[in-house]
C-alpha cells in the first residue's frame, strides 16, 4: 500500500459521513496477490472512524463501506457497485435478484428430492436472468450504450417474503444457522450460477445468494432466535456469493478486533479464488440486546456479540499474507 493509497483511504470517513449519496469500496486482497494486511489493519481504524462520525444515525456511514477481496470489475450491487478500468467508457450492467420468486417456486416441491428441488431452483433462475437479459438489451438499445452483464444475485430486502434465510428454512432448516445450512445455501448459490448461465451468455459481478443481517427479516429473526452467531455466518461466506455483510456489532469493539474479522473473511475469499465482503457496522453506544435502525432498504439489525479475545499482536504485524500456492497455476 502505497502512501498515497493511505491517504485516499483516511479521506473515506469524512467523505461517507457528509453525504447520504456516497458509498466506497476498497480491496485488499486477491488469490493472485494475496492479503495486504497493512490495509486490513488500516481499514480496521476506518471502519471505527466511520462509525464514530455518524454515531447521530446508528453508524450508518459504516453501512456503505465494504472490503473487498478478489472484487469484480462488473458489479451493479451497492454499496460495493464500481465500473472498473477493465470495462468500456460506458457499459449497462444490470442485477436482477428474486429470492421471494425462489421461494414461492419451492413450496410447490416441498418433500421432493434433491434432484427435484436443485432442478427448480435453476429453472427460476433460469426465467428471472432471462427476464434481466431482454430488459438489459431493451436499454441498451433505446440508451446507445453497450450492454455489460447480468448479475443474477438473490439479494433479500426487509419486506416479509423477500428472504433468503427464507429460501434455505423452505430447503428444510428451521432457521439460519442451524445444523445442515451451510450445505443448503452451498446447494442454493450453485443452482443459481448455473440457471444464470443457461440464461445468458453475460453472467457476471457476483452471482449467488446474499446473505446480509439487517437487510433480511429472516437472518434478523435467526439472530434473535440465537441460531445465528456471526462464526457460523463466516462458515456460509465460504459458500455464498459475498461475506459477512451488514452486520451490527458492539460499538465498543476494538478496531483491531474488526481488522481481524476483515483478515478472516479475506483469507476465505483468497484461498477459495472467490469473492468475498466485510460490511460491518459498530453501532456507537449499543451493545448486544440493542437494535441499530437504519430505514429503507437497509432495514434494521439486532447487535451481534463479538469474540473478546485479543487479536491485535497478529493484526499489527506489518506486511503481506502471501498468495496461495495455487495461485501460481496457469
């Protein structure tokens, strides 16, 4: 990271605390570079800045702020939306998502077997990325302006029904987290990958199953139900499309301690040549038993408890976790 990159990097607090329009990503790793954790450990402090900034607003300011490891050049989801320098001047992506769509097709198949259930799945992928596709095409026609990709992402909202921790209880858990869900929604996110590429020959940005807190009553009534720690959501991250996203934690939590749970989730997404996402919101002033209320799409979040033991001799080694040995293969 350069000196440069650092002080880009500090200019983000200020940057997301003074409007409601700005969201930033930044990525500090790759399967091909490996982990900067000279930035993880920075992003760590700027996560806490964030959130002390707009403490007035439950620390929403954090809630449009992700970390990235291996991100896309090609991805229309916000907060981590960005047009990389691989794509053209000006492009159409479009992300389409539909979990309440999957979930009122499984309904009709409840009992069936894994070969009936994973061939439903990917035929309403199939239909909801086709839909995206003629819509996609139909804009860049009318707008002069190419066609990119779609991104077909089950991304929940807070609207009962709108779920995927919905679609995994109908898969058959009782609720998100418990015994048996980091197979379904590994079940889950394949099926939908492949309905997305019959449908299209653009699929691209993330293409899977979000698995966000606040942004889905589902997760929130897991959480509250204590079926739902934030070790078994890392487990699901391992699996999923993205990482451990919109999630609220202590706002006393340590900064090294969130430079460590970035550091988890990055090493995830570098030994597994994914993508994966940290969005996590210390809430200043609440503790686990609070709720953090942001509004609109983003919902609210039940304050999750964090491990309390100490990481920071670990996050204050100086350096780069090196690339997997697997990166090397041509």
């Amino acid at each position: 990271m350069t000196a440069a990159d650092e002080n880009l990097i500090r200019s983000i607090p200020q940057a997301l605390a003074e409007t409601d329009f700005v969201c930033s990503s930044v990525n500090v790793g790759s399967t091909k570079t490996g982990i900067d954790m000279d930035a993880v450990r920075l992003m760590g402090e700027i996560v806490k800045k964030t959130a002390e900034l707009t403490k007035d607003k439950d620390s929403i300011g954090c809630a449009k702020l992700v970390i990235f490891c291996n991100a896309p050049d090609d991805n229309p989801f916000m907060a981590g939306a960005f047009h990389g320098v691989t794509e053209a001047d000006a492009v159409i992506h479009v992300g389409v998502s539909g979990p309440g769509v999957v979930k009122t097709a499984l309904e009709q198949v409840r009992g069936e077997s894994f070969e009936v259930l994973c061939e439903t799945i990917k035929k309403t992928a199939f239909k909801i990325t086709r839909v995206g596709q003629l819509v996609a095409q139909e804009a860049s026609k009318r707008l002069g302006i190419p066609f990119g990709i779609i991104d077909l992402s089950l991304a929940p909202t807070p609207a009962i029904g709108d779920s995927v921790a919905d679609i995994l209880h109908e898969i058959g858990v009782e609720y998100a987290g418990a015994p048996g869900t980091t197979a379904a929604l590994a079940l889950l996110n394949d099926q939908v990958k492949k309905g997305g590429i019959m449908a299209s020959s653009y699929v691209g940005g993330l293409s899977g199953a979000f698995i966000p807190v606040s942004e889905d009553q589902g997760m929130i009534d897991a959480v509250e139900a204590k079926a739902l720690t934030l070790e078994k959501l890392e487990a699901m991250t391992c699996v999923c499309s993205v990482g451990l996203d919109m999630i609220a934690i202590p706002g006393d939590t340590k900064a090294s301690s969130i430079s460590g749970m970035i550091a988890d989730e990055m090493a995830i997404g570098m030994i597994n040549q994914k993508t994966t996402a940290v969005r996590l919101i210390p809430v200043i002033g609440k503790d686990v038993g609070g709720k953090a209320e942001f509004g609109g799409l983003l919902g609210y979040a039940p304050i999750m408890p964090v491990n309390p033991y100490d990481c920071s001799a670990f996050i204050s080694r100086a350096g780069r976790i090196p690339a997997p040995v697997h990166s090397f293969k041509n």
